[in-house]
C-alpha cells in the first residue's frame, strides 16, 4: 500500500548530494617493536609493528563512454559519453604480530599474526548525454567500502632424537562491506532564464538507486607432517607421513532498491534530492513515490571443504646410488554452493 512504500522509503538515509571542503594533509605513521625477554620464566621473542594512514585523491576532467560499432566494419565509436570528477578519502591501518618460545632443547612454539583494514569513501559527479534517450543528464555517486583481512597462524615444531612433528594450524578471513551506495540522475534542460535547470529523472528504474553489500569469507586450516630417520643394514632410511584438512566458507549478500516517482511534477522533480526525499512527500496518506528491488541483488552461501594426506619412504640403497622414494599422496576436495530463498 502507499503507506508500506511511504515507511520503507523513511527507513533510507537521506544522504545523495556530496559537500565540497578543503581537504586535510595526507598523513602517516609507524610504530614497531621487538626483542627476546624471560617473561615468566620463559625467553619468548616478540616483534610488534602497526601502520596508519590517511590520505585525499581529486581525479578531474574524467572521461567515460561506452563503445558502439561505427558506420564500417571494425568501426567504433564512443556513445554516451560523460565528463566529471571523483574526490575521495582513504584510510589503512594495520598491524602484525610475531611471538616464538623455545620449550626446552627440542621444541619450538610460534604465533603469527596480521590484519589490515582500509576504508574508501569517494564522491562522483559527472554530465553526459544518453544517446538512446535523447537527454542530457547529470549523475552523481556517493560510495564508502570498507575491507579489512586477518590471519593467525599458530605453529610447533618437535624434535626428539631421530623423530620429528611439525604442525600448524591457520585461521584467516576477508571482509567487504558497502553500507550504502547512492546514485542519482537528473536530466539537464535550459530554464526559462537561459541557464540550465535540473531535473531528477524521475521514471523508470535509474533515476535514485540505493545499493547495500556485504561479503564475508572465513577459512581454518590444520596441518602435520610426521618424519622418522632410521637406520637398517647399514643404511639410512627415511619415513615420512602427513595431512591437511581445511575449511572455507563464504557469505554474500548485496540488495538494490530504485525510487521513482511517475506522474510526479515540477513541485517534486526540480527540488533537491535531500529535499525531496526529506519526509514531506511521505507523509501518511501521500503517494508519491514506488519502490522497487533491481535485479543485480541477491545472496549466497559457498562451501569448500579439503581433505589430503601422504606416505613417503626414502630407502638407502647403496653408497653409490642415490636414495630411491616412493611416495603415495590422495587429495580429496568438495564444494557446496546454496543461494539464499
């Protein structure tokens, strides 16, 4: 019903037209430390580090088309052709982390870490002309994206006269997020004053777009490699056994709503998008605007699952022919892919 639309369009933020101000210096910074002392009995060797940054980008006069074939074969041409510019702000800090300990003469215990987290948040604005429409048009888009990646390994390595264990086990995601995407188009006409009036374009499913993003992946792997040296007839041999088991696991979700407003006039369409999208046309009992999901949205979940393992022996033939291996390794590997009803 009207009042459904009325209280969803309310729930968007109202946010389409970007500011201009001058720009801050871009910034940078650093820190890391590190060392090997006894804390609590145990010498442990440390190294810490992290990093921020800060920094401003105007790209101007940008140029954007779409090609089309010409009047001769191999010909092109450039249709729908739009001239602005994009400001953005960026800004990265992160950090690692590095501890390793020995446990007595034949033990080795590790932890490493990192993570990275940057943000974007960019404007632009540009003036065309769509070729099929016949129109002169202004776009503006307004974008913030957000992506940070970790990882953690924790790793051990034992030594114990001829026989060796080494494992590790790693956990490591990747995020991206778009809270809030915006793109709005309005059609360029000449006012009554010979200057240029603006309006927005409000029919069909172009005209105020509200893009929303997510992607998240997550993977935990685990792995160990037995190794044992012994000796028979002589000779020096070598066993060797080991496996890997991992687990990814991905969730995407992205959803877009167009705005339009058919049959609405010069009282709704030549005011400023905050204007417009500010309430008063919303009021209870009003029925301005439609609302409609686009087709670039949709949702997932993925699965990958691996499983590996290997048997090796290298067997000390003689003093003159080299070690003679055989090695047996099976590798097994699933996949699931369900998109969200």
């Amino acid at each position: 019903s009207p009042n459904d639309r009325n209280l969803i369009i309310n729930q968007f933020r109202n946010a389409w037209n970007p500011a201009r101000t001058t720009a801050p210096p871009n910034t940078s910074g650093s820190a890391s430390i590190g060392g090997n002392d006894p804390i609590l009995g145990q010498h442990i060797g440390y190294l810490f580090s992290g990093s921020y940054s800060f920094s401003t980008d105007l790209k101007d006069n940008q140029l954007r088309a779409l090609a089309d074939r010409g009047n001769t074969p191999g010909e092109t041409k450039p249709i729908d052709v739009f001239t602005g510019e994009t400001g953005s702000q960026s800004v990265l800090w992160g950090g690692l982390a590095n501890m390793s300990t020995m446990f007595g003469q034949g033990s080795r215990l590790a932890f490493n870490g990192m993570y990275n987290r940057t943000a974007d948040n960019s404007a632009r604005v540009e003036t065309g002309h769509f070729e099929n429409e016949g129109i002169d048009a202004k776009i503006t888009r307004m974008d913030y994206i957000q992506r940070e990646v970790r990882s953690a390994q924790l790793v051990g390595e034992h030594q114990h006269g001829s026989q060796r264990f080494d494992w590790a086990i790693n956990s490591s995601g990747v995020r991206r997020d778009e809270p809030d995407r915006s793109e709005y188009v309005e059609t360029i006409s000449q006012s009554p004053t010979g200057g240029e009036a603006f309006r927005w374009l409000a029919t069909g499913n172009g005209g105020a777009v509200r893009t929303f993003s997510s992607l998240s992946e997550r993977s935990l792997e685990s792995k160990g490699d037995y190794q044992w040296n012994f000796s028979r007839l002589g000779r020096d041999h070598t066993f060797k056994i080991g496996g890997l088991a991992r687990q990814t696991t991905r969730d995407a979700d992205t959803r877009a709503y167009s705005f339009s407003a058919p049959g609405a006039g010069d009282s709704v369409t030549m005011l400023d998008a905050e204007q417009i999208f500010d309430g008063r046309f919303t009021r209870p009992g009003y029925s301005v605007f439609t609302i409609a999901p686009l087709a670039q949205g949709g949702q997932y979940d993925a699965h990958d699952h691996l499983a590996a393992g290997y048997a090796m022996f290298e067997l000390g033939l003689s003093d003159r022919a080299p070690r003679t291996g055989l090695a047996l390794g099976v590798t097994y590997d699933w996949d699931a892919f369900e998109p969200i009803k």
